[in-house]
C-alpha cells in the first residue's frame, strides 16, 4: 500500500514511520512540504498516489492557538481540507488524527465517541474544523481522538516535569484537568492496526484509564525516583495561561475495542517511556 504521511518529522509521525515498513511511504512535513499549500499537496499527491493518506501533521502548540488563532485554523482547519482534498483527488483513504480538547470538559463520564462535540479554545475548534473537513469531503475516513501525547524527544509532559523538579525542587500541579495520558508509541501501534481493518469511523485512542495533570505528576516523580519533591496542588484558575483546556476530557475508546483495538493502562506506558528514556 502506497502511504502519504503528513508531519513525518513530528512526534507520531516519526513513531509511525518504522512501524509502516511494510508499505511505501512518502512523508511530508516543513520546511520542504506545507499542508496549507492546496495546489502543491495536490500535485504531490497526484503524482505520488497514494492508497491512504495519514494526517498527524496540526498545529499542536495549545496556547499558541490561543495566541493566533487565525494560524490554528489555516493549519489545523484548511490544511486538513487541503489533506481531504487530496485524499478524494486520488480516490484515497484518509486518517485525521484529532483531540479529545473538541469537547468542552463539562461532562461528568469520560466522552464517547459519539458525543457532542463543543470546544472551548482555539486549538480545539480548529482540530473540529478538521474533523468537519474530513467527515464532508470524504466517505472513506477514520477521525481518531486522542488526549495528553508524549514521545521520546521534544516537549513533553513527564521531560517537562523532572526537569522542573530537578530545577525547583517543588512542583505545583493543577488538580482539575483530567483526561488520558498517551504514549505515542501506544498510540502509533493502535493505528497501525486500525488501518488495516477498512472499518471507517470515528474513534477514541488513548491509553486506558484516567488522571488529573496532578496525578500524572505524582506518577511521573514516583517512576523516576524523585518521590521527595514537595508536589502541591493546584487549580486551573491559579495557573495562568494562554488557552483554556477543558477540565474533565478522558475519553472512552468503544469502537476500537469493538475491533480487539486497546491501548494498556498509562501507567504501564509511561514506567516504560521513563525507562527507555534512561537507557
């Protein structure tokens, strides 16, 4: 199968890469390739063909999205019309990936895949916009949602956290924004299975269960063996910034499953990250 992938230098999409040797891959990404240029990703994928286009490639810094939301939205919004258009130009597959931050966070159950959804922030109304893209201008598509990425290499959550520790000795962690912790390499894999069952839809793909940023912390200092960093917690409202993230947004991965598609427990992902990162 003749795959394009977006974002190819990004953190899923460098995961994905290995775990595609099975096919043929053509991977996009800036400087030399740009998703909001409609007329070259169109010419490339005439030329290329593609069976499946793969989307990971958005624009993923959250409080830059509120900074500019006008650059999420041609980003996240019109370069996935763009990637769509593509797709149906060549008679393609295409897999979006998008955010559990399309839900506004007022539920009191994690969110299934048929939900309303309802975002509260730039980012979040911008990956929506790419999921309307998506859903209209195609009839062979999978939109999955995921929640709280992290990957070796780059920012990230658990890197962002002992560095921080090791730099303040005390930590201040908001309590109330829940979701799911996900390990790219999980995520890459459920993918990769996911493709290959042509069962087209919308799907939630996370590691299973559920934890406050707080939590997560606390996970990540137990791991790492820093359990005597002072860790206070906090709310969203006593720590500023850009964009507001929805407060209560796991989600609830029934479709995959249906499918035998699951991610393990975070916590078993993220002790194995942490000790990869070690070695």
């Amino acid at each position: 199968m003749r795959i394009l992938l977006t974002g190819h230098k990004g953190q899923l999409g460098r995961t994905l890469l290995p775990l595609l040797t099975a096919h043929e891959v053509l991977g996009v990404d800036l400087p030399e390739h740009d998703i909001t240029d409609r007329e070259a990703l169109l010419a490339l994928a005439r030329d290329f063909r593609p069976h499946l286009i793969l989307h990971p490639a958005a624009f993923t810094d959250v409080d830059g999205c509120a900074r500019d939301p006008a650059l999420a939205y041609r980003v996240n919004g019109m370069g996935t019309q763009n990637v769509a258009l593509a797709a149906a130009a060549v008679d393609a597959e295409m897999l979006y990936v998008s955010t559990n931050e399309v839900f506004d966070g007022y539920a009191t159950d994690p969110y299934h895949e048929w939900a309303a959804t309802h975002p509260i922030n730039a980012y979040g109304r911008s990956k929506l916009a790419g999921e309307w893209y998506t859903q209209h201008l195609l009839t062979r598509f999978y939109i999955v949602r995921t929640a709280w990425l992290y990957a070796a290499g780059g920012r990230n959550f658990p890197h962002r956290i002992i560095q921080l520790a090791d730099e303040r000795g005390s930590l201040k962690v908001v309590t109330d924004e829940v979701a799911n912790p996900t390990y790219v390499a999980d995520l890459a894999r459920a993918l990769v299975a996911l493709i290959a069952t042509h069962a087209y839809g919308i799907y939630h793909l996370t590691n299973a269960g559920i934890a406050s940023r707080y939590e997560f912390a606390q996970e990540i200092l137990r791991l790492s063996g820093r359990t005597h960093i002072p860790l206070t917690p906090i709310t969203l409202a006593e720590f500023q910034r850009a964009s507001t993230p929805p407060r209560y947004a796991p989600l609830a991965n029934h479709a995959a499953a249906a499918l035998g598609i699951r991610l393990r427990p975070w916590q078993e992902a993220l002790a194995e990250f942490l000790q990869e990162a070690n070695e």
